[in-house]
C-alpha cells in the first residue's frame, strides 16, 4: 500500500492577502475585497505566523473608576468662542482632531488663528506645516494678525523631523498642515498614501496621549467630499470635524461628525475675509436682506443647523420661458425639493402658471437650505413669485410640505420662532399645535398649502387659518 508523503514545499507558508482599508484576509488575490466590498485594496503580505501573547507588567494599575482622576481631561479653551462650541468647551489635553475640507474653503487660516491665540507662556504651540514654506505662513500670520512669542513655525515633511521638533519644543497644541503631506522614512509607498497616512497618524496619536498635547490635523478631501485616506483615521482620533462653504461666499460652517468629548449637534459659524477668519455669534444677518418694503418672490424662514436656528431668506424669480423645456435653476437648495414644491402648488395649490415657465430659485448669503422645514417657505416664495404679489412683512414660514398638500410639523419649532422674534418678526406660518409662543408674536396655524396661500392678497379665501397670539 502506497503511504502518502509531504512534499518539500509543504512546510512552506503559502502568501496571503489583506485589505489595506478594513484588514480582512484571504488565501487569494481578489480585486475586491469580500467585506467592506472597496475595489483595489487587496496587498500581498505573506502569511502570518501564529504566535501568543504572554501577560506582560502593567504600566498603570486598574483602579475603580469612581477612584480616576477626572481632571487631567479638563477642556483648554482654543481662544476661538466658535470653535470652543464645536469642540465640546475647547482641546482636551492629550485629544487628536481631524479637521478636514476643502481646498482654499480656510483650514490653514482658522487653526494658525488658533495656534495664535492658545499660545501663551504656560502653553507653548508647534505649527507644523508640510505644504508651504514658513515664510509663506508667516506672511499669512501677518495678514491675520497671528503673531505670538509662544508660537514656534517650522516647515517639515518628515516624521523623525516632526518628533524632533516635539522634544525640543515641548508644546501643549500642535497643528499639523496636513497629514497627507508628512511621511515616515521607515515605510514604503509616497506621501498621502493609505500606509503613510495610517503610520503617521498613529505615530502622532501615540505621542500626544504621552505627552498629554493636544494635537490638530489638517486633513484632505477626495472629489466626493470624504476624508482622504484609510478609513482607519477617522476611528483613530478623538474628533472630527468638516470645515464647509461655499469659495465664493463669506459664510463657513465647522461641523462635529465625531466627538469624544461632546455633542455633535453644535455648528460654529464663520466669516473668512481679507484680513482672516472670525466667528460669527449672530450669523443670521448674513442671509437677510434688509428692505423697506417686501418684494415679491421673498420669504423667510427658519433652519436649524446642528442646535442653533438661523433665519434665512428664500427668494424666487419666474419668467416667461423662450423654450420648449422651461428652466429649473436653484443655488442653496436642493433641486428635487423644489421640482416637488412646483408640483405641489400646480395641482394642490391650483397654480398653472408654473409650468410654462423659467424659474430661478437660491438663498441669500450662501447658506444652504436642505431640511424639509425650509418647504412652506420656498412653495409661498414660488407662489409669490408667480402671482407677482409680495408676502407680508416681517412674516417668516416653518413646515414641511407634503405631496397631499398637507403642512407637516417639524422639530424646533419654538427655538425658531424665538430667534425669529428676537429678531423682530411679528408674524409666522406654523403647521398646528406649535407650542409655546413668544410673546407678541402672532403665529397662523396652517393644515395645507391651501391655508398658506391664503396670506397673499391675491389668493386669499372665505376662512383663514387659526391664529393663535401669546399661546403659553
């Protein structure tokens, strides 16, 4: 009887395969990988050894947590009020955030701001920076009036060299612009890649959680908005935050996307100009257009970006159409809530006049409208609009719109119209039970868009809404 016997390369490992992205294995290349299901990111790597872990000293002893000082995480305000609210209070000592966006939307001026104003005796701060000279930034620190005794500027792209400055400098913030462009000598590929990207960060998170620094990272975007790189980054830091807006407007937003120490329902509001970056406690006049008398096409209205309502301005414009298919332009707002707010009022409203016509939708000040509260005011602006006939003064309308016609409620309702009366308007279209009403102002309650339409003088009808003035 033959006996089986093992051939010569059966002791040998055979190759295995990762994925760079989330880390799943297989025996084979494959050009997809079979768990996050991303296209390209299977490496070879060879096959791992089994090995054990023996239970190695303790470097600190377990204690209850009743026990743990809670202190050493206290928040150090940045200088930066609107920043501060984003983050929680400010930077807590030993927290890594990711702060990413867009090219030229004001990353590398909102944080030397920031590096400007936290540092001080007590808190040295370390801006590194790996995509301009430091004559460069130091022009820009000029311009914005960044200029500190206690804030140290060097120009690296390498990791050791990065390290280096650490120990010699001995900050308590360090800004680094950007982690794309740093790279470690120790690991192959080039600057921005997935493995450099992956390496330096966990370099950088290691050594701030020892030194108790808090550290800012600039991070780049892909063509699709998302954070470029390993999705690994953004599990690794503590915080993360998309500094958005438009390159032709004022107006920036920095939104939390995660936060370790806090909320991320809070949105700080920005205002980039010639002479850098300031924080807007009241932004609210920056999307109001200040007029004598209303014009037709207006209508305001009241969205809540993250927990802090802002009063916007919705206009809209119809014209007679040159062409077989009318035009549907929109800036600000979403497209297809508009194309169904047409709808909307053509059959439930009985306005036949839209079809046939160009129209042009956008907001004021470059905010962008996207929460269905934002529908009651653009259909009355549209309406508006099409009747040539202003809405009332200081009128602001909250609600969603459904296809039925029907106004729907939404969340906030008596924040918004707080900052509506603190503002100084009197008046608002509301869908019915609001609440709690400011004093003096006096809220419509309306069930359908008939019942909102009727607040133009031309499409007024026997009953009108409820009215309901100092409800408590």
């Amino acid at each position: 009887m033959a006996t089986r016997t093992k051939s010569a390369n059966s002791g040998k490992q055979r190759p295995s395969y990762r994925c760079t992205e989330c880390g799943w294995q297989t025996v084979k290349w494959l050009g997809r990988c079979g768990e996050c299901q991303a296209w390209g990111t299977i490496e070879e790597y060879g096959a791992p050894a089994v090995r054990t872990t023996a239970p190695g000293r303790v470097t600190t002893s377990a204690l209850p947590i009743g026990e743990v000082d809670g202190r050493q995480a206290t928040a150090r305000t940045t200088g930066v009020p609107e920043l501060d609210r984003v983050l929680g209070g400010g930077l807590v000592p030993g927290a890594v955030v990711l702060l990413a966006g867009e090219p030229g939307v004001g990353k590398s001026t909102l944080l030397l701001d920031v590096a400007a104003k936290s540092a001080s005796e007590k808190h040295k701060t370390l801006y590194v920076t790996g995509e301009e000279s430091a004559s460069q930034v130091r022009l820009r620190a000029d311009r914005i009036h960044a200029i500190d005794d206690h804030l140290y500027l060097a120009a690296e792209t390498d990791l050791s060299a990065v390290l280096g400055h650490l120990d010699a400098v001995q900050p308590s913030l360090l800004v680094l612009d950007s982690v794309q462009t740093v790279a470690s000598p120790e690991i192959d590929g080039a600057p921005g890649g997935m493995a450099q990207v992956r390496e330096v960060a966990g370099a950088l998170i290691r050594a701030s959680k020892e030194r108790g620094m808090s550290t800012l990272l600039v991070g780049h975007v892909t063509k699709e908005g998302t954070i470029a790189g390993p999705r690994l980054l953004e599990h690794l830091v503590d915080v993360v935050l998309n500094f958005e807006g438009d390159r032709h407007a004022r107006l920036r937003l920095v939104r939390g996307v995660k936060n370790r120490y806090g909320t991320t329902d809070e949105v700080g509001c920005f205002e980039l100009h010639d002479e850098g970056i300031t924080g807007l406690a009241d932004p609210s006049g920056l999307f109001l257009t200040r007029r004598d008398e209303p014009v037709p096409g207006t209508c305001l209205t009241v969205t809540l970006e993250g927990r802090r309502p802002l009063v916007a301005e919705v206009q809209a414009l119809t014209v007679d159409s040159q062409i077989p298919s009318p035009r549907r332009t929109t800036s600000g707002l979403e497209t297809s809530r508009v194309s169904m707010m047409l709808a909307v009022l053509e059959q439930r409203g009985k306005i036949s006049a839209l079809g046939k016509r160009d129209i042009y939708s956008a907001t004021v000040g470059g905010v962008k409208l996207t929460e269905p509260a934002a529908d009651l005011a653009i259909a009355l602006a549209l309406a508006s609009a099409a009747s040539d006939t202003p809405l009332p003064k200081n009128l602001v309308a909250i609600g969603e719109v459904g296809l039925a016609g029907e106004v729907r409620r939404v969340t906030g309702v008596q924040r918004r119209l707080a900052e509506a009366h603190r503002l100084g308007f009197t008046h608002a279209l509301v869908p019915g039970d609001p609440g709690k009403v400011p004093p003096g102002m006096k809220v419509l309650e309306v069930a359908d868009i008939g019942d909102a339409l009727r607040v133009l003088p031309k499409s007024r009808r026997r009953e009108a809404p409820r009215e309901t003035e100092d409800r408590r």
